[in-house]
C-alpha cells in the first residue's frame, strides 16, 4: 500500500516529534528525576543562574555558611529542631559540592592580574567530610541541648573551613550586604534556590529533605517586610502594598508547603500545588527578565 504525499509528510513529522521527544528525555533519565508530564521542561542556556562549576561552587558554599549559622541562631533560640533541619540543610549544598569542584579557578582582583589556581580536591573532600562528621555531631547533642564546641583553641570547624579554603587558595571573600536592596536580594534568593533544590527532591520523593529546605525558610520570610527599598537598582518606585501582599502569599504558600509534606495530604488526592507565586514574586523586582523558571 502506498501513502498519500500529504500522509506520509504527516507520518514523518510525527515521527520526527516522536524522536526529538525521546532524545529530549534521556538527560532527564540519565539525572534520575521523574519529571511530572505538566511541569515546565527547562532548556539549555535558560534560567537566573551561571552553570560554570567555579559559579556553582561558591553558591553552594555560601548557602553552607548561612545554614549553619541559621543553625547556631536557632540552637540559642532552644529551637532545636529547627537547627538540626538547618545542619541537614548544610550538609544537602556540602555534599553536593564535591561533584562540582573545579580543577582549577581563575580570580579577578581589583588592581591586580588575573590567576589560575590549582584546587587539590582530595584535600577538598578531606575538608568535607570532616565538616559533615562535625555537623553529625552536633545533631547528636542537641537532644540534650549541647552545642558541640570545638576543643582548646581550635577555631570553629565552619570558620575554619572557610577560611581555610579562601586563605590557601588566595580567594578574595564578598560577603558584603549594607542595603535595604541587598538585604533584600539576598531574601528573595535564597528563597528562590529552597524551592529550586526542592524540586528535584519531590520528583524523587525524597520528601525529608525537601521539608528540611522548606521549613528553615521563615528567617527570611520574616525579614522581608523590613527590607523593601523605597526604590529597585534602576531607582524606580517600588510598590510597597503590592510587594507586601505578594510576600503575604508566599508566606502561605511556603507554610501549605510545609504542612502538605509534614501531613502527606497529596498522597490523599491533594496534589501538591504548581509554586507559581515564587516566579511572581521574582517577576515583581526582574520586570526585565524574560524568562525566570519555574522551581519545579
């Protein structure tokens, strides 16, 4: 039997599609992630965040130094709970960044010729792993509510780790927040890499770990309020009541977040809901941004 030449271009881009769309799901396949068939499929290129490992890296590190201080403030808080969550969260960034270590990095200084740096990753890991040992040890007192304290004179496992890094590699710091507006960035990042992190682990059903990152959120989520400049970094009004209201249902939304997985209600026919307010608050300071993923 022979095709129609209407059919058989029909059959072939239907082929064509079929294949495309296979090729398109093995990096899906090969990370592991059971993506739901709605959920937005990012592209190549596409999203807010530099892909260079060095880039990676020193975002990973930095969320460690701020849950492990988050950590610290909830444990004199006597919220010990919330410290152990916020030292599962360290070690969530922590252990991913031995996949991403560079094998070398180049830094820029102001004033200064640009260098290429060797990183000796045994000696990286080394420094992980004993950074994990001690934040294993520390769960183990907060039961008690003891604090682990480094012995003698030995300075802070934490310091010590990153200070350590940057002094041996001769890596400037840049941990500079002095405005409202960056007070304010910062906020809204670090909300916006929780949900991010947490999409995989819900595709995975590693739902533990997600609430880990969920629940340690409300530190920034309260901070928000007090942080909204009078204008964004091209020096236009912000809308205030608008800002405050979007931030009031993202509150919500993180808490529905928190009490879906604590209850496991969309295992009940409750599916958990699209985080559509998270890209709408991004949108309400990234007016020029084309596209902002969707976390999940």
């Amino acid at each position: 039997m022979h095709l129609g030449v209407g059919t058989a271009r029909r059959v072939g881009i239907v082929l064509l599609i079929l294949a495309m769309a296979w090729i398109l799901s093995l990096e899906t396949r090969a990370q592991k992630v059971k993506i739901k068939p709605e959920a937005p499929q990012p592209t190549k290129g596409q999203g807010l965040f530099k892909t260079e490992k060095y880039d990676l890296l020193t975002l990973a590190m930095h969320e460690v130094y701020e849950h492990y201080n988050q950590a610290q403030d909830y444990f004199k808080k006597q919220n010990y709970d919330l410290a152990g969550a916020s030292l599962r969260v360290m070690e969530f960034y922590l252990s991913g960044t031995k996949n991403i270590l560079p094998g070398q990095i180049t830094v820029w200084e102001k004033d200064k010729a640009a260098k290429t740096i060797t990183l000796d990753k045994a000696k990286y890991i080394a420094t992980v792993d004993r950074l994990n040992h001690y934040s294993q040890q520390v769960q183990a007192g907060l039961a008690k509510g003891q604090w682990l304290q480094a012995g003698g004179n030995q300075p802070d496992p934490m310091m010590e780790t990153c200070v350590g890094c940057h002094l041996s590699n001769q890596v400037p710091t840049d941990f500079h927040r002095d405005t409202d507006f960056k007070i304010l960035t910062k906020l809204m990042h670090e909300i916006y890499y929780h949900y991010r992190d947490a999409g995989p682990l819900l595709q995975q059903e590693r739902w533990d770990q997600a609430l880990d990152l969920f629940v340690v959120l409300d530190p920034y989520l309260e901070q928000i309020p007090n942080h909204i400049p009078a204008v964004n970094q091209d020096q236009q009004p912000i809308d205030k009541a608008l800002f405050l209201q979007a931030h009031q249902e993202l509150t919500r939304f993180t808490h529905d977040m928190v009490e879906k997985l604590r209850t496991r209600s969309w295992q009940q026919g409750k599916p958990l809901p699209p985080p559509r307010i998270v890209v709408d608050n991004c949108y309400a300071c990234h007016d020029k941004v084309v596209k902002i993923p969707s976390p999940w």
